[in-house]
C-alpha cells in the first residue's frame, strides 16, 4: 500500500513539474511575443507623439467633464453699428456660446495636467449680445474649436506651499469666472489673459497667496529691433498677490494684480489684432484690484483694473470731447455686483443687480469692423435657477450706454435680454 502511494506521488510530481515547465515555456513565449510586437508598432509609430505609460486603472487617473452654455439674445439694438441694422431694428440671436471638454490627470503626488478644449462663438458682430470668455484667437466668421487652456502644475500642497504651473491657462491678473458670467464684465474684458506661460506660485494656510508669471505677449510693431519683434522673446511678465479668509459668518477675498503689458489682455489684444495686425508699438503697464465677500445668502463683489499710463495712438486713441484723436487712451473698467441665494421648491437660485462702467475705451475695437463698441456705462440685474443636478436656467436684463459721438462711439444706447441654459457633466 505503501508502495502504491509513493509511486502515485512521483507520477503527480513528475506531471506537476512538466505542466510548470510548459507553463514557463508557453509565457516566455507570450513575453516574446508582446516584445515583438511592441518593436513593430514602435517602428509603424516612428516620429509620432505618445507615451510608453500603460493604461492599466487609467480611469483613476484621468478624469473628464464640460459644460455647455445655451444662449438666446434679443435686443432693441446693438450698442455699436452692425452692417445694415444699424441702430434702427431689434436684433436676435441664438448662439452655442461656448461647450467645453475638461481632461484632468493626476500623473503622481507632485503632478497634474489638464486640457481644456473650446467650442465658441467669434468676437465679431454679435459679441456684445452673445455671453461666454472672450477668447483672444477667435477671429474667424464661424465658431471655432480651440484648445483653451493645457497646461501641468506642480504641487503638493500637503508637503509645501509653492506651486509652478506651465502651458496655456488664464493668468492671474484680474478676478473673473471665464465662462460663469452670462455676458462677461467689462473688467473681464480688459482683464482677462489667456496665452502660455509660466507661473510660479504659493498659497499658504494663513490665506495669503501669491505668483508671478511671464509670457511672450504680442509682437512690436515694424520699427523696432529684431529682438522686440521676435514672437519667441518672453516680454510680458505680471504678479499677484491675494488673501482670503473667513470670520464668523463673513467669507472675503481680496487681491491686487500688475501686468506689464495691457497690450495682452482679450479685449486690447483682438482690437490690435484687427486694426494693427496683431502688434503693439509701446507696452502699457496695468494694475488690477478685486474684493469679494459673502455673508449667509448676501454676496457682492467689487472689481478694478485700469492702464497705468496712455497707450500709443496708433495702439488705442483717445477721443476728447471735441471728437480729436491727438493722444493715446489710458483705458480703465469698474464694476459692482451684488446678489442674494435663496431656494425655490427646494432647487437653489441667485438674483443679482450690477452696475459697471469703462473710462477712455471708446477705440477699442471688438468688432473688427473699425468701430468701437465698449459700453461707457452698464445696468444689469440676472437670475439663475437651478433647475435639476448640474443644470441652470438663467435670465439677465442689462442697459448699455456707449460712448458720445463726440468721444468716438456711437451715441446710443440699448437693452438686452439674455437667456442661457448651462450644463455641467462629469
């Protein structure tokens, strides 16, 4: 019995170790092959962009969302001339004011990325009664698709304060919400700058918070060096610095922000896009100021940003009084915002009023038709309604007041109903 059970046991070992062996054999022979074919679409791929990373649990790396801004305008007439309307009939539009994919990946403790791809309105004819970010590359008749914003941060703010963010984003000067506003501020519109750069970052647990950034800005115009006309040279820089904090019952946040160049800024840059074929002749330099507090469901926000000295006439002229253009404009925007939360059937809503005004920007041109079309003073009041999860309804009424004839606008005025319905996805 003995016997048999011994010779039983060798058998099963002696098929277990072949089975182990072939086993062994047959993977050696998979590994091979994976390698064989990893050469051969290497080589099919030559020249070509990737990464060798693999994608196994990529889904818990890579997360994505978006939003789409549904806009319909009506208004008694356009602030500015606008091809055969003139100012003499109601305008209308229905528009997809923007729809934005967000990818963000978490490659390590220390790094992040993500892009932001756009599908938007241009900045022509009807931009003063279309909402959505004002995007300075958009200057075609039809919408475009654009990559937003690309960049990579790295950070870890677990282990230190600092932080370094490089690629295509909106720099920190100005406070604003690209695509949140129904019709972007004026502040916004001489404010905003969306280009590459580098930023170079803190924020602290005390509620301070500050960077530094610089960028290649817009070409000189002909007549100036080589070097100063080269788009490769970095000659825009600005900085920041903000805090934030809570007491009690009162959240605010306050800030301070320089640029070197207005000339970067989306409404100036697309203007000098059209009028001077996307070139400056002097750099202005800009500061920008913002305060933000809430209280329970009270919020109000108040924002500045104005140039620190004239441009250059052929840049943006100034128009006096007597309808002369001798000097060069020192634009500046003011605006406030008030607005109050409260729930409807349970669902959560917001109405606002504001008031903003802009100071020597009748020449800036967003049309690119040569004329200009920034609003000298605007009263607005809009409501949003949550609807369902991730999903708003909202209304706004705004008066604008352009510019006199004598200052270079158009004289007039108008008014403007908005509605959007916005959704988020993720």
């Amino acid at each position: 019995m003995k016997l048999k059970l011994l010779v039983t046991s060798m058998i099963l070992a002696g098929t277990s170790g072949a089975a182990c062996a072939q086993d062994a054999a047959m993977q050696t022979q998979i590994d091979a092959m994976k390698s064989q074919i990893a050469q051969m679409q290497s080589t099919m791929n030559s020249n070509g962009a990737g990464t060798t990373l693999p994608s196994d649990n990529w889904f818990n790396r890579i997360s994505i969302s978006g939003l789409v801004d549904v806009d319909g305008n009506i208004a008694s007439k356009s602030p500015v001339t606008y091809g055969t309307n003139s100012n003499t009939q109601t305008v209308s539009s229905m528009a997809i004011s923007n729809a934005n994919i967000f990818l963000d990946a978490n490659v390590s403790d220390w790094t992040t990325a993500h892009v932001g791809v756009l599908y938007g309105q241009p900045m022509n004819d009807f931009n003063d009664l279309q909402a959505g970010a004002f995007t300075s590359n958009q200057r075609s008749s039809n919408s475009n698709i654009n990559v937003d914003e690309a960049y990579v941060n790295i950070a870890n703010f677990a282990k230190s304060p600092f932080y370094l963010k490089v690629g295509q984003q909106y720099l920190p000067f100005g406070s604003y919400t690209p695509y949140k506003d129904l019709t972007p501020s004026l502040t916004q519109v001489l404010s905003q700058v969306n280009d590459v750069a580098a930023t170079l970052g803190f924020v602290s647990t005390q509620g301070f918070n500050g960077s530094v950034y610089a960028l290649n800005g817009m070409n000189k115009a002909a007549g100036t060096s080589a070097t100063e006309q080269n788009g490769n040279t970095v000659r825009n820089f600005g900085a920041n610095l903000g805090f934030a904090n809570v007491v009690r019952d009162v959240q605010y946040k306050l800030g301070v922000q320089y640029l070197r160049n207005m000339a970067d800024t989306t409404g100036i840059r697309y203007s000098l896009g059209y009028n001077n074929d996307d070139q400056y002749i002097s750099p202005v330099s800009a500061l920008a100021a913002n305060a933000d507090v809430k209280f329970k469901a009270l919020d109000a926000s108040v924002n500045y940003v104005g140039a620190m000295n004239s441009f250059n006439q052929a840049d943006v002229a100034y128009t006096d009084n007597s309808g002369a253009t001798e000097r060069g404009a020192r634009p500046a925007a003011w605006g406030i915002d008030t607005g109050y939360s409260f729930p409807v059937m349970n669902h959560d809503s917001r109405f606002g009023v504001g008031y903003q005004g802009s100071y020597n920007a009748a020449n800036i041109d967003l049309t690119g038709a040569g004329e200009g079309s920034m609003a000298q003073k605007r009263y607005l009041a809009n409501y949003t309604f949550n609807v369902s999860k991730y999903t708003d309804i909202g209304l706004e009424v705004r008066h604008d007041i352009a510019y006199s004839a004598s200052q270079g606008g158009p004289g007039t005025s108008a008014n403007t109903a908005t509605a959007r319905v916005a959704v988020k996805f993720a």
